[in-house]
C-alpha cells in the first residue's frame, strides 16, 4: 500500500482533503492547529477496468487498489525550531512514500492565513528543510566518528556533508543539486525533503475556470513537479453523498470523477505506478507496481512465495480479455502468452501465477 503525507499551513485544506478522499473523519475548522493528533485514513482507488473484469467473471468480491492518507497538524513559520505544533508530527511522515503539499489559493475574509501559494509553498519547504538540516547534522556528526573505524562510511559523510551546505539555503533535497548516488547514500536517514512531492493547490469555486493561471507559477518554483488543482470544500461535501447523488454534484459543478480518482492518477504518475489484476469467481483484485518490475516481482505483491517460487506468469490485457468474455476464451484464441522471469508486466495486465515452493 503507498502511503502519502499531507503537509500545509494552517487552514490551508488539508482535513478536508483527507475528508474528500477517505469520505470524511478528519476535524476541518476555520481555526489554526483544530488537527491535534495525526489522522491516517486509507481509500479504495475505483477502477472502471477492475470493475468489467468482476462482472465477466461474476466475482464474489471485487478488490480495488487502496493508498493511505496521513494528515499532520498544520506547520507555521519557526516549525523546525518549535513554533505551533507540526514539528510535533514530522516523525509520522517520515516513512511515507511521498509528501503531498497542500497550498491555499482561496480567499475567505473569515479564514486567516496568506492566500498565495508561492507563499505557502515557501513556508513549507524552508521548514522542512530546516527539519532535514538538524537530521543530516547530527548524523554527519556521528558518521564522521564512526568513519575512522570503518571507512566504507567515506561516501555517506560525504554525501551528507553536501546535503547540510545545501539544506543550510533552505532548498529542499528533491529540486536540489545532489547527485542521484547521494541521494541514495541518505536515504537511511528517512529525510522528508528527499522524498517525490505533489502539490495540491486548493482553490475558489471562481478559480475553477481557469484553474492553469493558478497553476503555472506553481509548477515552474518546484522545478516541473506535478501539481493538481481542485476545490477542496467542494470536493469534501461531495465526497460523504451516496453514490448516485455525488455523480449528479460533481457532474453539475463540473468536477469530473471527482477528488480521489484525479488524485491518485497523479500519484501513480508521480511514483511511476502502474496496475496489474488478478480475476476469478472467488474475487477480482487491482495490484500495484513499480514501472519496471519483473513478473516474480509483481507475484511478490500478492504473497511472498509467489516470488519465491515463480515459474510463469499466464498473461493477457485487460480489454483483450474482457473481449474474449472468459479466460477460457481467451486461451482457445490463443491469446494467454505464458511469460517467464524476464517479463516486465504493463499496465492493466491481467495476470495468472505459476509457482512451485
């Protein structure tokens, strides 16, 4: 499961982007620091393909990728040096897969707070940075004396070394100037800055119409790095309608499929994600996988001894097979490939293990 983190400053939409994607529990309020305690929540990705594939093969249960969601208290100015309460919540976005900024652009005279986000983008970086810097001191303090008795450590105070001159100028890691080798030499330390970033700006019903102008300036100070806008409030009350009603909401206000699906096809984007399945009578289940996996690899997400005892992978796209009506079908075609260790599945394979152990 990828495991995302939400970063903003105060009021800036952070609940209720949690609200909009996991159908409501986070406290969203008017007032600075209403978010006391991490929320994690975790939502199902709906997948129209998965969804065909249950029905021909009349499945008992259809299983959709899911994410995780974690919602940290709101971060101010001086956060790294233990202004207001988000420093308080770093730790728990250490080990997420990616951070998630989330930029207010809204104006609303009865909420406090700057409405630029450039602004906000500024504020989080410099504080994250900060966060970052004290990490990579104090453990280029302790390499550098572990170092004299074991060398192999050269590279890694090194690296950190580096890592501190450029946190010192509050750039974060991931727009920085470090070397890809570097980057992987600090991964131990669970840097936050180090990690793929999106940005999500939250803006006005009016800003809709144009959400690129907002956008662009975005965008261009991340250095090109994915940014998505939405209307979070309205997006939050969507988001707790039954089905048919929110279809009718997001339709009539223009919003598309609305906040979790735009959101996660960014993140797979984002983290080079792509979806295999698995389909029968007893269930039909989406499967998540780095770009670039191998066949065992991606039998290793289902359970370990798949990996471990690989021997093929029957393998067929998704609409093939749909069109087919039937795996039996399909295999009378001739249209089943049997592929072995070196097959790096595509999106939307449809996929059936062989294994020995």
């Amino acid at each position: 499961m990828e495991r995302f983190g939400f970063v903003g400053l105060p009021n800036s939409g952070k609940s209720s982007l949690f609200n909009a994607l996991v159908g409501g529990g986070a406290l969203a309020v008017p007032y600075a620091f209403a978010t006391t305690d991490a929320n994690v929540g975790m939502a199902r990705i709906p997948d129209s393909r998965l969804e065909r594939l249950g029905a021909m093969s009349r499945s008992a249960d259809v299983v959709p990728t899911t994410v995780e969601f974690t919602d940290i208290g709101g971060l101010v100015e001086g956060a790294a040096r233990g202004e207001g309460l988000g420093n308080r919540f770093l730790a728990g976005i250490r080990e997420v897969d990616a951070i998630v900024y989330v930029l207010r652009a809204f104006g609303d005279p009865d909420i406090p707070g700057s409405t630029d986000p450039l602004e906000n983008l500024r504020v989080l970086e410099v504080e994250l940075a900060l966060a970052d810097l004290e990490t990579c001191e104090r453990q280029l303090e302790k390499q550098q004396r572990s170092v004299k008795a074991d060398p192999s450590l050269a590279p890694v105070v090194e690296a950190a070394g580096r890592a501190v001159k450029q946190l010192a100028d509050g750039v974060p890691l991931y727009r920085g100037d470090l070397e890809e080798a570097d980057r992987a030499l600090l991964r131990r330390f669970f840097l936050l800055t180090d990690k793929p970033v999106l940005a999500v700006v939250n803006l006005d019903e009016d800003q809709l119409d144009d959400p690129g102008a907002v956008l662009a300036p975005v965008v261009a100070e991340m250095g090109g790095a994915d940014a998505v806008a939405m209307c979070i409030q309205l997006e939050a009350e969507a988001a707790v309608l039954a089905d048919d009603e929110q279809s009718e909401i997001l339709e009539g206000l223009g919003l598309g499929e609305g906040a979790l699906p735009r959101f996660a096809h960014a993140a797979h984007h984002l983290l080079g994600l792509r979806t295999f399945f698995t389909t029968g009578e007893k269930e039909s289940r989406g499967w998540t996988f780095r770009a670039g996996s191998t066949a065992p690899e991606c039998a290793g997400r289902i359970h370990t001894d798949f990996q471990r005892g690989f021997i093929r992978a029957e393998t067929i796209g998704w609409d093939v097979l749909i069109e087919k009506g039937s795996w039996l079908g399909a295999r009378e075609a001739g249209l089943v490939r049997s592929e072995g260790k070196d097959y790096r599945p595509v999106d939307g394979d449809v996929m059936e293990f062989r294994f020995n152990v």
